[in-house]
C-alpha cells in the first residue's frame, strides 16, 4: 500500500514528502495511522549527522495515532486502539535491562537498520529511531506501541514518546529532584518547557528557566517557572543570585552545547547536582580542572531518554495530564519548515486529520 512520508535521502539533504510503498504487518508487528507526530532536535540531528541513522530513512520518533491491522502474534493490541510509538524498546536481555536500566538497552535501536518501506523506485527505506513517524501510516515492532491511557487527547500524545518523558524522567529519574529544592533549566524548548512543568510538579521551590531568546519567558513562566534569565556570560552569576549566593540544587541542561553544560555546572551550588540532556556534537568539548572537582563536590550525569521505563511512565504522565498538573497543548510550537523540515509536512499529515507538534 501507498502512503505519503518524509524521507531523508541522504546524511545533509531536505527531506522529500514522497509516495512509499510500506507492506502490511508481518509477524509481531502493527500497523498505525498517525494523528500527530512531534518534530524536534533531535531529527535535525539526524538530519544532519550527528547522531548517525541509516539513509535513506523515514525520520520522526515521536508519534501517536490508531491500529490499522496487526500482525499475527500481536494480541494486546487490536484495530481501533490508540498508541502512542516508543522509538527505544527495551530487548529485557541485554546487561542494562538486567539491571533495570532499560533506557541504555543495547539493543533499542537495532531495527533501524531493518528495510521499513520502498520508494517506488525500488529504493529500501530504513526507519529511522525505529519508527518512521513522519508518514501518514507506519508499520513498526508491537515493543514499539504502547496504549494511550485514558483522557489523553490524540493529538497531542506524540509529545509523550519523547519530549515529555525526556523531560520528566530528567527531573524525576535522573536528577532526583527533591521538592522545595531550586532548579535551573537551561533551554525552553519542547523537552526545556517538559522539564520546567516536571519541577513544578516534583514541589521545587524555585524553577529559573534560562533561554538566549527573551520571547521564551512567557512560555517558560506559563510552565512553571518562577524566574526567567536571559543566557549570557553572567548567567550562573544571576542563578547564584536568585539563589542565596549558593546557586541551584540541580541544573538541567537541555541544549546540548559545550558552553551551556559549562553554564549549567557553573550555576549548581556546592554538592549539587548537574544533569544533561542535550545532545551535544564531538566538537561541543567541555572542560573541569581536577581541583574545581574535588571543592564543588558536584555531581555531572547525563541523561538518555530520560532514564525512563515508557511502559512504567507513561501511565503516570497520563494521570498528570488528566489531573491538569501537565498541559501538553503548552509544549507545541506551531512553526514549520525549519532546517529542512518542509511545511509540506504539515499539510501531508493535515490532509488525513492529524498534525505535526513543533517542539524546539
């Protein structure tokens, strides 16, 4: 069967909306029709090499929609259901998964290398993060759906698969935060604005949102954050004193840039914690000498996924939405055609009732 998708010819290139002949679900698979699908910072990194995919591939790892057909052997799923994608499903075999560490799971990623659809040329299309999210219908592994709990609006569930649990498995799974603790969140982006509504509900005290652009700090302050800095060479100046002079108990960084972890490690107070959820370059270098180590006392960790279990968490972000305590409608940027990523995107998933959620 024919449907519409954004491919990714090659490593650098614009996508293209082009026709792809995609096959029914084999065994263990599922085939879904999306309703929306997020587009975020990480494609473009995809996009542009520095994180590698293999090309051509459909692009887009955050996505939600219905079951079309499933594929023999899939019983927890059925026509009409609605899912959301989850582009890193845990193998349970491997040593992270033994350990309970299913977001570092060797084995996440293997289908991506998988052939997913043709064009109608012949060409073999790879999916990209495993589920090929920017088409009108994607066929994908059952490890990669999960249900939609209840009272979670269609289309905005994309945002779940990636965006929100990166940013409230950062607060919640990764830095700890404790509540009545302050924390820092560097970048008011789609996973920025999650992890400012994500300290909110974890009970901190004060949450200093930190953006180049003065134009965030309405959004930054509608998601909870109680201080807006403008990023500059003063910043952990200003956070130290928005802080008591001791700067704040966690930071969280969500640009991926080497001057801004310096930044956010900068604005952490003594014996504080520094988490980083960006994904930065090999040419984004940051730098400690041993002795600022040893007197800081600070913890430096990174964050993958959010260090979340989708299965476990998802049900819990669900409650938060249907509780009011997380407005996903507040995450979407409705901006198109950014670095290569065409308006016609917009229009293509706009034709068959969906959209697509901008979440920079």
């Amino acid at each position: 069967m024919t449907v519409r998708a954004a491919v990714l010819p090659a490593v650098g290139a614009p996508l293209e909306i082009t026709g792809i002949d995609l096959p029914e679900p084999g065994p263990g698979q599922v085939r879904v029709r999306l309703a929306a699908a997020g587009v975020c910072h990480s494609d473009l990194s995809l996009s542009k090499g520095t994180m590698r995919v293999p090309v051509p591939a459909v692009l887009g790892h955050e996505g939600a929609g219905t079951v079309v057909s499933v594929g023999e052997g899939v019983t927890h799923l059925a026509p009409g259901d609605p899912v959301v994608l989850n582009w890193a499903p845990a193998c349970g075999d491997c040593h992270a998964c033994a350990l309970g560490e299913v977001w570092l799971c060797a084995n996440a990623l293997n289908g991506a290398a998988g052939v997913h659809a043709r064009t109608a040329d012949g060409t073999e299309l790879h999916p990209g993060l495993n589920v090929a999210a920017f088409a009108e219908e994607t066929v994908v592994a059952a490890s990669c759906v999960l249900p939609l709990p209840d009272g979670v609006p269609l289309t905005d569930a994309a945002l779940l698969g990636c965006a929100v649990l990166t940013g409230y498995g950062a607060v919640h799974h990764a830095a700890r935060v404790r509540r009545g603790e302050t924390v820092a969140v560097f970048g008011a982006g789609g996973v920025g604005l999650a992890t400012l509504q994500s300290a909110r509900i974890a009970g901190a005290s004060r949450i200093i949102a930190v953006d180049v652009s003065p134009a965030k700090e309405e959004l930054a302050r509608a998601a909870g954050a109680t201080d807006f800095v403008v990023a500059s060479d003063t910043t952990a100046r200003e956070i130290r004193a928005l802080t008591g002079k001791q700067g704040a108990d966690v930071a969280i960084e969500c640009v991926g840039r080497a001057a801004t972890i310096r930044a956010a490690w900068d604005s952490t107070r003594r014996g504080g914690r520094t988490t980083v959820v960006g994904i930065g370059g090999k040419d984004q270098e940051v730098t400690f000498n041993a002795l600022e180590i040893f007197h800081w006392g600070r913890t430096l960790s990174g964050c993958v996924y959010g260090n979340t279990d989708p299965a476990r968490d998802l049900p819990v972000l669900a409650e938060h939405v249907r509780e009011g305590r997380l407005d996903l409608s507040a995450l979407i940027t409705e901006r198109i055609g950014l670095d290569g990523i065409p308006a016609a995107f917009e229009n293509m998933l706009a034709g068959k009732g969906g959209r697509a959620l901008v979440v920079f």
